[in-house]
C-alpha cells in the first residue's frame, strides 16, 4: 500500500519536497478491525496548518510519518460484526491507499442514487455542514439580508452562496481568483460576483454591493474581511470560517485596521469550527439531500488521479487550482 508522509515542514509556501510517497505494509487485522481501500481522498486547507509545528485544534503532522484526513473508501475485510466487506464508509485515515481502523471509527455510508460516493467528501460532508452552519447558525442569516462569500468557487463558499440564495436572501455577491470562476459563480445564481485579483477588493467591493451587506462569510481573511467591515451595514454579522490567505505566512500578519467601525455599525465577527456543530448533521443531510436531489443546489468536483499526485492536489488547493471539491479518487 502506498502513502504520503509529510517529509518536512514547509517554509511559507509549501513544495512537493515536503512529502514523500512511501511503500509500506499493510498490517494484520485484529479483533475489531477493518481494512478499507480508499477510493476517493480530501485534501483541506486546515491541512497547511497541521504542517507548522504548533499545537492548534488539531495536532501537527509528524515528520516521516504518514498524514491523516478524511477518505471515503470500500470494506475489503472485516473482523468486526458491525461491518461487513462491499460497504461504502467515511474514516480519517486519507492519503494512503489501503486503512486499517477500529470499526468504531468509522461511519458507515448510504451509497446516493446519481451521486458519488464522494459527496460525503463535499456537499454531503464537512464543506456543506461548515457552509450550512456558518450562513445560518453563527451569521444568523434572515431572508431579505444581502450576502458577501469569499472564496466563492470553492467547496464551502459555493455551497455557503446556494444556501443564502436558497434560504432568501436579496443579494448574493462572492469573490473568486480568476474570471473562469467568475463566470462559474454567475452560473450557480450568484448576484454578482468579482476577481480579486482584478482589483483591491474595498474597490470591487464597493460596485457588487452599493447598498452594503448584511452577513460576510470570510474563508479567505485579510484584505477581504477589511473591505466586508468597511461595506457592513449596521448589526451586520461575519462567520469567520476561514483565513486561507495567511495560512502559508510564517509571522502573524496585521489585522484589518478598521477593526474601530465594530463599535458604530455594532457588528459581530464570531468565529467558529464545524467540529463543535455534529449536532446539525441530521438536520444539514436532510435539506442538502433534498437541494440535491432536486438540481436545487449545484457541487462541483475538480478530481485528481492517483495517490502519486495527492501532494499536487493539495498544492493546487491552496492556490486555487479548484473549482468545487479538490478530490484524489485512487483506481
Ligand atoms: P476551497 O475549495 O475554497 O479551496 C481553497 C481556495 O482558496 C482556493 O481554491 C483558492 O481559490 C482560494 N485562495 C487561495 N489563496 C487565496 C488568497 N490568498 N486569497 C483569496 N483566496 C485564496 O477550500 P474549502 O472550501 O475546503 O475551505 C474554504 C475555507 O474554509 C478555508 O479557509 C478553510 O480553512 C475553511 N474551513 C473552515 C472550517 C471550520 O470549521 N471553520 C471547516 C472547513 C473549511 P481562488 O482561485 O478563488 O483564489
């Protein structure tokens, strides 16, 4: 079976020198367990983070060791009565090609008519919960309200606009690397949409949304979340999801310095991590299986072969490579 170990940490921008892909055995089953063949692997943004060697919410990755996150895969062999070989199952033991895992740690998945198995990696899995929490749990999203969502051609963010869109709001505005991505969100009923690389983001801003916004769904931090506190209008909310463009800084970056405007316009910034909301999870499956099943809400993948090349899909996460889900599907 092979695998990826992180081979050493990065310095800023990650390269593929720091994995390595490695041959190693596959162990015995004992009592309990299960072996899996991964068939599709997600590479997240959160994983830049476990690559420093600082404690977080999550533990570092170890050098030389193999790395974790979540697969979706195929029971080939059980020792446990719980689980038997042909299921289709969703585990944390990602980037290697064969698992093996106490069947309590692994949840078992309803294959979806027309869907792939890899929706539980995306729309049906923690992009969607993290969108759908963050537009309507911790912003508080109410119909009519006007929302801003950066990193909008991504798998949280396209969901996170749909939803809005989806629950009522009057204005949906999101933001994207490339003009491709433009068109892609215009596509997905996006109101409005912009290339931050176009222009400052204060700028394009400002012409996407001339009567303010109400709720700012931050996956990318720094000058995005300065110029959605400046164009918040009064008791305006942010879900701080994410702040993809400083995880390659290896110093702390400065803050948005109109943090002043909180106290006039009372707005809130409330951060928060899908991992502390499993309790919406029936709630969430129920409607996005709905909005699924009905063409409601459109998922898009950017899929990648092979375990050899899970390190470039991750890369290419974390420089836009992505339209959607970045999914490695092994053969
Ligand atoms: P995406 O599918 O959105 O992929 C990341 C995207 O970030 C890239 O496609 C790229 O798109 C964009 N990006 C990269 N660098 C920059 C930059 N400097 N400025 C602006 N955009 C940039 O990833 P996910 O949907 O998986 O995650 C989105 C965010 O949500 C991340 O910040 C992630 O950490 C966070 N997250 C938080 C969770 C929580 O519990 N709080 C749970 C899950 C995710 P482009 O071409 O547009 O630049």
């Amino acid at each position: 079976s092979r695998e990826i170990h992180l081979a050493s940490r990065p310095q800023g921008k990650p390269t593929l020198d720091n994995f390595a892909l490695v041959e190693a055995t596959v162990p015995v089953l004992g009592p309990g367990q299960v072996l899996i063949r991964n068939r599709f692997l997600s590479v997240d943004p959160y994983m830049r983070g476990r690559m420093k060697d600082a404690e977080s919410y999550v533990p570092p990755y170890r050098v030389g060791e193999v790395m974790d996150g979540a697969a979706v895969g195929e029971v080939i062999e059980s020792e446990a009565p719980e689980l038997t070989a042909g299921e289709l199952v969703l585990h944390s033991r990602g980037w290697r090609e064969y698992a093996v895992l106490e069947a309590t740690k692994v949840t078992a998945l309803r294959p979806q008519a027309g869907l792939s198995p890899s929706v539980y990696l995306g729309a049906l899995g923690v992009p969607g919960l993290t969108a759908y929490v963050g537009v309507l749990d911790i912003a508080g999203m109410q119909p009519g309200e006007r929302v801003f969502v950066s990193s909008a051609a991504g798998a949280v963010g396209s969901l996170a606009g749909q939803i809005a869109k989806l629950r009522g709001a009057s204005r949906v505005i999101g933001s994207a690397g490339s003009a491709a991505k433009v068109r892609y969100l215009e596509g997905l009923g996006f109101d409005a949409a912009f290339n931050y690389q176009d222009a400052p983001v204060g700028e394009s801003l400002a012409l996407a949304a001339p009567d303010g916004i109400d709720v700012y769904f931050d996956n990318v931090g720094g000058d995005h979340l300065a110029a959605a506190i400046d164009r918040l209008r009064r008791g305006g909310r942010v879900a701080v999801c994410g702040a993809i463009s400083v995880y390659n800084a290896d110093s702390p970056v400065p803050g948005p310095s109109n943090l002043s405007l909180l106290i006039g316009k009372r707005l809130t910034l409330r951060g928060f991590l899908v991992g502390d909301h499993w309790n919406r999870m029936p709630e969430f499956v129920a409607e996005m299986s709905g909005w699924l099943r009905e063409g409601k809400i459109r998922f898009d993948e950017t899929v990648v072969d092979g375990i050899e090349h899970a390190a470039d899909a991750f890369l290419g996460v974390l420089q836009g490579d992505n339209t959607g889900k970045m999914i490695v599907r092994l053969d």
